[in-house]
C-alpha cells in the first residue's frame, strides 16, 4: 500500500506485477485492531474507501456488485432460504442485501473484529441501515468455532464474506472449515464463499474446488463478476451445495424479486454462471467434475 505525494492510494501487487489507485482526499480514519489495521479515506471519485491491512475492501461507489453478487444468488437458487449464517461481511452490505428478502427469517452474521462494523456504521451508513432488522443478529466472534459448534442441519445458507486468505481469514479457506459447514447445512443447503481473482488467483479456485469436493459437497460452481476495485479488475464467487447438484434457480422470483437492486438480474444470474474456457480446463485438470 503506497500514499504517493498527490494523495493517490495505491494497492500494490508486486508479485503480479499491477496495481489499483484511487485518489484521496483525506484520512478519515485510521487503528490498529487486535486483529488487523482498518484505515478509512476520502477519495474525489469513489466515495469512503476502507482498506483493512494495505488492501481495499470496498467504496462507496461500487460495493453493490459484491454485495448483490454474495447473496441474491445463492437466495434464488435455494428454494427456501429461511436461515442465513454470514462469516464476516463486517461492513454489513451482504447482511442488508440478505435482509431485503422477506422469505428469509434470521440472519446471524459472524465477524471477528467488531471495529469493522463500527466504523461502517460511522462511515457508510447507506450499507448498515438494516443493521436493525429484528431478523439479523450481529455477533462479534471467530466464525470459524462458531460454525464448528453450530447444530448440524441447522442452517440453508452460509456466505462467507471474507477478506483474502490471509490473516485472520487463513482457516475460511481449509477442508475442515468447508466440512463444518457441511455439517451445519440442511438438506439442499448451500454455501458461497468469496473466491479471488480467476485472473490472478487460479491457485486458491483450484484449492477451494478440491476442499469443497472433499469436504463432501454433492456439486460446485463458480459466478464471474466485475469488481473494479479488487485485483484485476474480474472477481468471483463460489457455492457449494450440500447434497444435489446446483441446476437452475427461481428464476420468475429473481425477474421481479420485489425490491430494488443495482446490478444483479435474473439474466446476470445465467451469465454469471457461464465458465470461461481457461476456467474450465484448469478446474478439470484437478479431476473434480
């Protein structure tokens, strides 16, 4: 992470030889937590911007496709998603997508470091709005015990809404963690994770498919999306289902799903879905299906 003498923010990628700027304003913000450092910037452009770590997490202006992207999805593919489990998602955008879905009777969402939701509230208050809900319960834990603790068949869909892997998100990206999700699933449940760049990060999707299969979920899945602000530029994520294979979705309910939305469609949807022919192979060459 550089700050150069004209105020431009840059997400720097050494290894990958690229990198992401915005230009800033001010520093609103900055801390170090028991868990990570969280900064907070004005930008001319771009709205907040908050960085957790030297890495961008999100701004003002574009965090809709993620959020749209981590939970209307999976919602329309499962037939009933009436318990939600979030892991992470401090910002609390995924949680307030999740929530505009009447069907849906609670939502525990899991993030370890409460700061990160505390300063959404401050910083964007637009995403923190539902924090309200009656339905959506906010707790502040490792999200990783939580889920191994949790009663098996007890929830229809768990988003892990994550930073990269690395840090405190290390073991959301591990066989036992998929397994305990597993666990946690009810019949047709379904698990979507966030999962890097297919550009940049082909490693960690070759990973999490074999983690995913291992762990003994019946059929996996990747959606493609634009994320301009995250590395590359191209973005995805992953769902996993418990014990049917992931075909086809509610489709009539997600032309005209009753609230507003941004970017995800029912077309969006079927794209999203559509695999690149890199992908493809890559994801064959590991022998998973």
């Amino acid at each position: 992470m550089l700050i150069d003498n004209a105020g431009w923010f840059s997400e720097v990628l050494a290894e990958q030889g690229c990198a992401f700027s915005l230009r800033t304003a001010a520093k609103l913000h900055e801390e170090q937590t028991p868990y990570q450092r969280i900064e907070i910037y004005a930008t001319e452009t771009f709205g907040n911007l908050m960085v957790i770590d030297g890495s961008i997490m999100l701004t003002a202006r574009e965090n809709f496709l993620y959020h749209e992207m981590m939970s209307h999805p999976a919602l329309f593919t499962h037939p009933a998603p009436r318990r939600v489990c979030i892991i992470g998602g401090g910002d609390c955008g995924t949680l307030q997508e999740v929530l505009k879905h009447a069907e849906v009777e609670q939502v525990t969402q899991v993030d370890i470091d409460e700061r990160v939701t505390r300063l959404a509230e401050h910083y964007f208050p637009e995403l923190t709005a539902s924090n309200g809900d009656p339905r959506a319960r906010l707790l502040f834990d490792d999200g990783i015990a939580w889920v191994a603790k949790t009663e098996p068949d007890g929830l229809d869909l768990i988003i892990v809404d994550s930073t990269d892997p690395v840090g405190p998100a290390v073991g959301l990206f591990t066989r036992d963690f998929h397994a305990s999700c597993l666990r946690a699933l009810a019949p047709g449940g379904i698990l979507i994770q966030q999962s890097e760049s297919p550009l940049l990060h082909m490693d960690i999707l070759r990973r999490l498919y074999r983690d995913m299969h291992g762990a003994g979920f019946a059929d996996v899945k990747t959606l493609f999306f634009p994320q301009p602000v995250y590395p590359s530029g191209w973005w995805t994520a992953t769902m996993a289902r418990k014990d049917q294979p992931i075909a086809g979705f509610r489709e009539e309910a997600a032309a005209q799903p009753g609230f507003a939305l941004r970017y995800y469609n029912a077309e969006v949807h079927r794209a999203a879905l559509a695999q690149p022919e890199f992908f493809r192979r890559q994801i064959a060459a590991t022998g998973q299906p």
